[in-house]
C-alpha cells in the first residue's frame, strides 16, 4: 500500500465541477489503512476517566439551480443575495456558524481546556464555500483540520456528499454518495485529513429499516474504511425488538439481507430526539457526570449528541459561551483530562478498544421493526412476501426507514420528486455502467462528473424537506438538466 506522501494532491474543482469522482483506487487505498488514529496523540487516560460525551455539530446547505442565469449555486450564496426573503437576512450568521470552530478550539487549546468537537459538513456545503470564494471559511476549517496544535481536538465526521437521504437513495447511488464526500475532502484538506475520517454522519440520523438497503449501506461504509456509524437511538432496537438497556456504551449495529448474509459495524447512540438546545447547553457533559456513579463495563460511558451547527438563534447565540464555560468548568480538573471528559467518537473507541474491548462482542441491534421481519422468514417465504404480509397487517408498519423525528416522512408525498429522482438514477447507470467496466477511468471525464452531480444533487433531503413549490420546482429543473445531459451522452 502507497505511503499517502505517493499519492498526488487532488484539484478542488475540474472544470468548474466539484472533483467527486476520477481517484477511486486512491481513495480506497488511503481510507482503508488500519493505523490507529487518535490513540497516538491523545492526552487522556482510560484509568482517569468516569464518564465521556461526544459532541458533533452538522452543518449543510443545498445545491440549488438559481443563480444569475440558472447556475447551480450554493443556497448560502442565494441567502446572501436575497436578503429581504424569509430568513435569508441570517445568511451572514450562517456563515460564521460554519467558520467559528477554526477559532474556537485553538482559542481553548491556548486557555489550557482540553475541547474536543467532531464535525458534519455536507459535500454540498463544502463546495459551496469553494464556489463563493469563501476561503476564509475554508482556511478557519483547515487549521483545525491539519495543524497538529489543533487537529487532536478535532474529529471530521464522513457523510453522503449531496444529504441523500439513505432510506430512500437509490442502492447502487449509496457508495458513490460515501465515495464521493471522500474524494471532495481529500481535494479540499488533503490526504492525511481524509485517512484519519473514521466515523460517518448520516443525513437527518436516517438509518434504513429494508434488510437489503441496510446491508448495502453497512457493506459499503466498510469497504470504505468506515470503522463505527452515529445512530438516532429510536432507529434501533435489540434482536428481540426491545429498547436498548443501556444507549451509552457501543453497540454493533447488524445488517443481515435476503439472501441472509450479515454485516456489522460499531454504532455510537446519539441519545433523544432532534433538539439544538440538547448541544447548545451542552447537555451531553451535564448528562455524563449524571452516569459516573452507575455500574458500567470496564470502560466508562459515553453520551453522543449531534445538532445543526448553525440553525436558530439558540446555536447562533448561546452554544459558544455555552461550549466554552463547559470546558472551562473541566480543565479545573487536571486541565479536562480526568473525570468526566470529552471525546471524540473515534478516539473513545480506540481508547476502549486498546484497553480490551473487543467490537465483536458489544451488545446487538438492529433497525427498528426487522425482528418481525426475521420471526417469520422460512424456507417457504422471503422478505419481500413477509415485508407485504406486515404491511397488510399493520398499517404502521413500513419500510421508510427511521430518522431523529418520526413527524416527518421522506417519501410519503413526493412522488413528483422521488419518482423524477429513481428513474435519473437508473438512466444514469444504464448509460455508464457498462461503459465504466470497459473503460475505469471514465470516472475522470468531465461528462460522467457532471452527469454523477446532477444525480446527487436531485437525491438531496431539502427537496422533500420544504413542501410543494418552489423546492420541488428546483427538484425538476435538475431532474430536466440531468436527464439531457445523460442522453446526450456521447451523441
């Protein structure tokens, strides 16, 4: 395996597109070597530790078909230049929102705190900073990012590079989803940057519940050297169907399909429901030093918590001062190193895990509703006959898979969005599928790039987030332009 010094430095953009594609090899190459990541550099020590939390914030705007003359923009750009609309006059605050972190940990770090904060940055958004010029945004990020003073602190979470949604995204669009973010970060912060992105954020906390769809998406984050994946606590349940006993400690999440071949990967809990509050107040450490009298493994607890980084005015006013008197409060003991401490997720688990925790034998579960599913599987009857018998019996039961709310659906009322949204999908792979297999370096080709960006870009949550309109109405224009585009192809 190449040393990542071999491996050349990715361009941001070609051709005006953000590099999603073209340097799979590299890519897998670099994601999948197994050297420990944070254990090297980390300043705590399991035997001085009660009880930990784990914070991240996430952080996305879309892709949207409404620049000047039609440009595919960021909606951070469009907020900026339509002030007077809705809430767009927030675009400024956004901005810092996305920046602050790079100012905030060193600004700890120099205060002797020991802070830790692991962030979610959609592909969209990422681009979106190179297409304004916003590399101040881009220069705050990477000193967290790659500077050794500050990177310890500092964990990337990997995503799906457009907010796809997982339940709903096509299954051969997943990997490329996954790949893609990963080839975006590697252009924008480097090699070392992306070789040391372990845990994935999954938009929305969508895990999905249908067999197959789960073992793909499991199957390919380890193909792409994903180690542990952040799951909503109400998504999951033990084997029997029950609630898990206890939400803070590791899991292994296991994903078994039709043809019942099984996968698993380690699942971090991100306990209660979808509430900026819970991170702005920094729930998470207030929640931990509640757990450090409970009996435990031999490894102390972890509570994981995810929020919007920037939405509302509680994130955009109260979590700075909030997060650093936290921090401030723990580096009165031992500088925030002993007690009840922050972590990273990654780095929690290669503590644990070097002390002798063993992945393999973290208690089980699975997406909510699959024990029924799997109590009535035989010989005589497969998933899809058992999936229909449920749906028949239950009006409840569903497919859909489960996020961080269950007041909002994904697919109940868009069939104008996801029906545009599967047929793009199969025209895309009809048109490149077989071309790709003759020909691996069509991944390089301006034409496939754009093709695979208007792909992604329909498959975006906001379109089935807002409601009829004027979202939706951006949803077709790109279903139109993606559709042209692939049957032009080669013409």
């Amino acid at each position: 395996m190449p040393t990542l010094t071999t491996v050349p430095a990715l361009p941001e953009t070609i051709d005006g597109l953000p590099n999603i594609c073209g340097w799979e090899k590299q890519v897998l190459e670099v994601v999948n070597q197994d050297s420990p990541v944070f254990l090297p550099t980390t300043n705590l020590r399991l035997e001085d530790i009660t009880a930990t939390f784990a914070v991240a914030l996430h952080m996305h705007q879309p892709t949207i078909p409404a620049g000047a003359n039609g440009e595919l923009i960021s909606h951070l750009q469009y907020m900026f230049e339509h002030p007077q609309e809705g809430d767009n006059h927030n675009a400024g605050p956004f901005a810092n929102c996305y920046s602050r972190m790079g100012d905030i940990i060193p600004e700890l770090v120099n205060q002797g705190c020991n802070p830790r904060i692991m962030l979610d940055y959609s592909g969209n958004l990422l681009w979106g900073f190179q297409q304004m010029g916003r590399r101040d945004i881009i220069d705050n990020l990477k000193r967290i990012t790659c500077d050794s003073r500050y990177q310890p602190y500092c964990e990337w979470l990997g995503t799906m590079w457009g907010h796809a949604v997982v339940p709903s995204t096509p299954i051969p669009d997943i990997k490329l989803h996954i790949q893609a973010w990963q080839h975006y970060f590697a252009a924008m912060f480097g090699w070392d940057a992306l070789a040391r992105v372990k845990g994935f954020s999954p938009p929305e906390m969508h895990l999905p519940n249908h067999p197959d769809t789960l073992y793909e998406y499991v199957k390919a984050l380890k193909e792409c050297g994903y180690r542990w994946l952040m799951v909503q606590e109400h998504s999951v349940q033990t084997l029997n169907g029950e609630s898990l006993n206890n939400k803070h400690i590791p899991h292994k999440l296991v994903a078994r399909n039709s043809q019942n071949e099984t996968v698993s990967i380690t699942a971090l809990i991100k306990t209660q429901g979808s509430d900026t509050k819970l991170v702005a107040q920094m729930q998470p450490y207030y929640e931990a030093k509640s757990l450090t009298s409970q009996e435990n493994e031999n490894f102390p607890p972890i509570v994981t918590q995810i929020g919007d980084g920037e939405n509302g005015g509680v994130m955009m006013n109260e979590f700075p001062p909030g997060f650093k008197q936290a921090w401030h409060q723990m580096a009165q003991n031992n500088g925030g190193k002993t007690g009840v401490v922050g972590v990273t997720g990654t780095e929690y688990l290669e503590l644990i895990e070097n002390a002798g925790a063993n992945p393999e034998n973290y208690p089980t579960c699975q997406p909510v509703g699959q024990h029924l599913i799997w109590q009535r599987v035989s010989n005589s009857q497969n998933v899809e006959q058992v999936i229909e018998q449920l749906k028949q019996e239950n009006p409840n039961f569903h497919m859909d898979g489960a996020s961080w709310t269950n007041h909002i659906s994904w697919v109940q009322g868009y069939e104008n969005v996801l029906n545009p949204m599967n047929q793009l999908s199969v025209l895309f792979h009809q048109q490149f599928d077989s071309l790709l297999e003759a020909e691996e370096s069509l991944t390089q080709k301006t034409e496939y790039r754009k093709a695979l960006l208007y792909n992604f870009l329909l498959q975006t949550s906001c379109f089935r987030y807002w409601g009829q309109g004027t979202w939706t109405d951006y949803a077709r224009e790109i279903y139109q332009r993606g559709e042209r585009l692939i049957n032009n192809y080669n013409k």
